[in-house]
C-alpha cells in the first residue's frame, strides 16, 4: 500500500523509492534516486533505483520505450536519475522477498539522467564491504549514502526526537546556550577562539554548559534541557571526540533521587521508543554507591549482563596462608580479591600469560591463579603454599565449579579493584558473556567528593567543581590545617562524599551529574580547596558566585553522552559511527582537511603570531 504519509512528493518524484507495493499496481509513478545496480539484458535493462527510504526495481524495455531505453543504456552506477512509468507485478517467481518493494516493478516511459557519477572509491552498494575508516571518512558524505550509515543516523535521530518528547512531556524548557563563552572547566583543555574585535582575549568554546544551565535555575526556568555541543581539547579514544554532544538538563528544587528518577523514566520510555526489540535487563535500574560498585565489580561503571563479582579471600585466607604474596598485602592494609572464569580450567600456559600481562597494565605486580580440576583439585603454582582447608575455603567462597579458573589480586585496595575489574571487563568479552542484544542501565552514586592531586597539591574534584556534598559531609569540607588555603592529603575534605551520580550502560559510563552547591560560602569553600584563589575563583567563576546572592534554588541536573547512548543503541564500540562527520583519532577532519593553516591575514586582523608552528601545507 502507498505510505499514507504526505509530504516527500516532489517535482522529481509522486513516490519515494521504498513506497510502491503490489496494491499500486496498474498506476502511474515517478521515482527519483542513485542507480544502484544496473543490469543490461539487452532488450530488458534493469536498474535498481535507490534513495533513504528504499529500492526500487526499474525495468526498461527498448520496445516499449526506445528513448528511454537507450538513455537508461548510458546511466552508471551512482547516476542520479529520475524515472516515469507504470507500476507492474513481477512475475511469478522473480518477486525479492528481502525487499518491501520486491512485488512489483516500475515499467519505465521515460528516463532522465539528472546527475552523472564518477566511479565511487568504495562500493556503495555492497554495505558489509570492509572499507578503510580513512577512506570512509574522506568520503563521507558517500560513506552515509552507504545503508548502515544511513540506518545509524536514522536511529540517532529518532534517539533524539524521542528524547526531546519525553523532556517536553515533563515540564522542560529547551534552551540554547552559547558556544563562545568563558571557560568552564570539565576537567579537559578548552577550546580557545581569538577575539577580532578585543584583540589579546579569547572565548573558550564550552566544554559543558554546566555554570550556564545553573544560571538558568537560578533564572526560575525550573527544568531546563539541550541537545548541547561540548568541546574538550583531549586524546582521543574510541568513545572520545573533540566535539561530541550531550543531553544537557537541570532540574529546580530536587534532591538526588528526584534526578535519578526522572532520569531513569526518561531512559526507559527513550530505549523502548527507540529500540523496541532491545530488552532491558533491570528496571528499577539497579543503584550502587561507588564503594559498592568497586567492591563488587572493581568499576564504576560496571556491565552488569554479567556476574563475575570481585571476591574478598581475606577471610578464607586468614592471618596466616602460607603465601607470602597473600599474607603481606593484608598485614600491609591492602585486599586479596579474586574473580572467577567460568570454564578456563584448562587454560593454556599462553593464557595465563596474556591475563597476567593484562593485570600487570592495570597497575598489579602480578596475578595469581588456582585452576579447579575435574574431582575438586585445585592447581596451580601457588597451590603448594596453601593448605587443604585454605584451597577449600578459596573455593567455597568463591562459588567456582569444576572447569573454573580463579585469578586473585593481591595489592592496594584502588589496585585490586582496577586490576581485577579491568580483567573482568576483558573476559566478559573474550569469553562472550554479555548478552549482545541486553541493555544492562545501572546507576553509580555517591562519589568521593575529592581526589588528592599529588603535583597541584590541592584536592581535584573527581567530577565537576560544582557539585554538591551529602548534607552529612558538609562539615568535612576542611583542611587539617584550619587555613581552606593550605590543603593536604589528610584532610578531612578527602572522606567527604558527592551529591554524585553516573549512570552506565553495559559497561560505558553514559552520563553524569550531581546535585549542586547552591550557596556561596560552601562554594567558595569547595573551590579553595580545590586550590583556586579567591582572586581566580572571582575570574573564572564570578558570574556565578554573584548570582547565587540573588536567590539561588535548590538545584541538580545530569549530562548523557548523545554519541555514547546512539553508538550502543546501534551495537557499535565507536562513537564515531554514529556521528556523521567525526575527527579521526589525531583529530582531523580528512574531508574538509581540517584543522588547516589560517589565511595570513587572519593571523594580523586578531593580532596573533605563531611561534615556533610546524611547517604548514598551503
Ligand atoms: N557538566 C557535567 C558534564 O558534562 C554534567 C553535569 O554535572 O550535569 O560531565
């Protein structure tokens, strides 16, 4: 049946190629497209017409219509055409079951060549060629003609619609703020643009909109939302881009769990519009503190689809195991944590070693390893060291079967932890213990509100210097010293915890945010601790701390990675394939050649001079 949908007729086409079924039989229609595939039989010249929202089969007979056909005879692959004709059954037997349109077929009268192609540097139509990503991205704009592209951009931006209706829906504002603004830190490098008219000044281009929103509240929008751009000046990575977009919202008059809530809601409704066939393991999503989440699983963010919890042996070990390695870390305050692989009993020697290498990168000295054999014997290296009771009680606690393989950490508690937890990450994958087709939401909450930072000697915030600290903590925000502007690692201000919450999809952090300072004192406080000045707390920050004397509400909000939710949505492990023109790992744009050298009298109109550049292509 026609797609009762109005609107995509056109001057070039009654129908799109994707529309026409067997009920359109008999009328006439004009298509417009991109040949995808043409087939010269001669007489009978087929062409597959193709545009977003489908393909159509065009067949064009040299009797009845010789113009037509002799112009169809010239077309090539990726020609822009436009065809007129009469929508006929296929035969008995030549119907494409795999295509919508696949009963029937345009009998062309007249064909026009609109536009003529070079031949493209990849295939277009043969979506699961493997193309180099340099290549793809050089051509992008015929990487997305290309049909995964092309579905992944659709799904984003249905993402996006369905995220707009849910805000709507609940009372928010959508607002935009600038992009060329003072900085606001996030933790990354900003982002400068030169001044033309003030000469010797610079706007950073926003890595959040963070002090921006909380001016917002404090202006009584009381819900506000953006699909926001965010710009971070950092090393890429393959869920990093210098510029990447976030679902920005903040929240009125709201504690904590009045964010994760409406947060949580909102995901929900998003995914099952989005993706309904895609299940979601646990709803309510399930909520850890960040002590919890290290010590079960070792991250903050981590994939729940399977189990694989960290298990403390310091109770089967006791004081004395008989293993040095063991028995040291504990006396000296550490863990001795172990995690299970199912079924790696039998791993080879190579295995192990590729483990061990693993564990090693993430800080541990080394990895243990007790392999539990067919009949209940435990082996391996260490296996001598330790006694019957103490191999049973290892076993027992950590619930591993016949088959199983237990690997332990022995080291520092934050050691243990990222060790383990990275190798848990790394197994899941290698031995395919995550549900591929699970969206597995949890959220991760109260944070240390500070880490040291042992150069700057002050106390980072571990997430955005604004955020807020659990009513009960507030009085920790000091230094032992007495003076906020003499900071040390003893601190009282280093067991302080933070109105903080991340939420996590299958094992990616999706987004973050807190429930803000929203007083001036305890702000400043925060931020002397954090080793600003007052004078530079006033540069970079005065704006805000000014308003919060004008009535500054309650208020928390969150930022989710747009690229990050669309990229797992679609099943993909890179952003970048949910984003139409990304930077490549060096960040350059390969297509517009970007970044490139600025117009000399660029340089002089903004007063500027480059010291020292690399030589530059002109
Ligand atoms: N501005 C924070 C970020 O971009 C999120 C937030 O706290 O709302 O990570």
């Amino acid at each position: 049946m026609t797609d009762p949908r109005p609107g995509l007729a056109t001057p070039f086409r009654t129908h799109t190629c994707g529309q026409l079924r067997a009920t359109d039989e008999g009328t006439g229609a004009r298509l417009a497209g991109w040949v995808h595939r043409r087939r010269d039989h001669g007489q009978l010249i087929s062409l597959d017409l193709r545009d977003r929202h489908g393909l159509t089969q065009v067949v064009v007979d040299r009797t009845e219509a010789p113009e037509a056909h002799a112009i169809a005879s010239r077309t090539r692959s990726e020609f822009v055409v436009t065809v007129e004709g009469t929508v006929a059954r296929r035969l008995d037997g030549t119907e494409n079951t795999k295509l919508p349109t696949g009963e029937i077929e345009l009998r062309a009268t007249s064909v026009e060549i609109l536009n003529e192609a070079k031949t493209p540097p990849f295939y277009i139509n043969e979506p699961d060629a493997p193309v180099d990503e340099s290549l793809r991205l050089k051509y992008r704009y015929l990487d997305i003609r290309r049909e995964p592209m092309q579905a992944r951009l659709m799904l984003r931006s249905r993402l996006v619609q369905a995220i707009r209706g849910v805000h709507h829906d609940n009372g928010f504002v959508e607002v935009e703020t600038p992009n060329l603004i003072k900085s606001t830190p996030e933790g990354a490098r900003d982002f400068i643009v030169p001044s033309r008219l003030q000469p010797g000044s610079v706007y950073a281009l926003p890595q959040s909109p963070q002090q921006l929103k909380q001016l917002l509240m404090v202006a009584g929008v009381d819900r506000y939302f953006q699909i926001a751009r965010c710009f971070r000046d950092e090393d890429l990575r393959g869920d990093r881009q210098p510029e990447f977009t976030q679902l920005d919202l903040e929240m009125s008059f709201v504690d904590e769990a009045a964010v994760m809530d409406f947060v949580e809601a909102m995901a929900i409704e998003v995914s099952r519009d989005v993706v309904p066939a895609r299940h979601i393991q646990e709803t309510p999503f399930p909520r850890f503190t960040y002590d919890e989440a290290m010590e079960r699983y070792g991250s903050d963010k981590p994939d729940l689809r399977f189990s694989m919890e960290l298990v403390d042996l310091a109770p089967a070990l006791g004081t004395s195991s008989g293993f040095r390695v063991f028995d040291d870390a504990l006396a000296a305050g550490g863990r001795v944590k172990a995690i299970v692989a199912p079924g790696m009993a039998g791993a080879t020697r190579r295995e192990i070693d590729e483990l061990t290498e693993s564990a090693k990168r993430f800080g541990a000295k080394g990895l243990a390893h007790l392999a539990l054999e067919a009949g209940g014997e435990v082996k391996g290296p260490i296996a001598k060291f330790l006694s019957d009771e103490t191999q049973r009680a290892i076993v027992e606690a950590t619930k591993a079967t016949e088959g199983d393989l237990i690997l332990v950490v022995a080291d520092t508690a934050a050691v243990v932890a990222e060790a383990l937890g990275r190798l848990r990450t790394e197994l899941g994958a290698r031995l395919g213990l995550a549900d591929p087709d699970v969206l597995a939401y949890c959220w991760v909450y109260r944070f240390p509100m500070y880490q040291w930072d042992v150069e700057g000697k002050r106390w980072d915030a571990t997430h955005n210097p604004f955020s807020g600290v659990v009513p009960e903590d507030v009085e920790l925000l000091a230094t032992a010293s007495g003076d906020p502007a003499r900071p040390s690692p003893d601190d009282p201000a280093g067991r302080a915890r933070a109105m903080q919450y991340d939420i996590a999809l299958n094992g990616w952090e999706l987004g973050g945010g807190s429930v803000r300072i929203h007083k001036r004192d305890l702000l400043e406080r925060s931020f002397a601790l954090q080793g600003y000045s007052v004078e530079r707390m006033r540069n970079m920050f005065g704006a805000m701390l000014d308003a919060f004397e004008y009535g500054a509400p309650p208020h928390g909000g969150i930022a989710i990675g747009i690229d990050r939710w669309a990229a797992l949505l679609a099943y993909q492990t890179n952003i970048r394939e949910v984003m139409a023109f990304p930077k490549t790992q060096s960040g350059s744009d390969p297509m517009l050649d970007a970044p490139s050298a600025p117009d000399p009298g660029q340089y002089a109109e903004l007063g500027l001079r480059f010291v020292g550049a690399p030589e530059r292509r002109t």
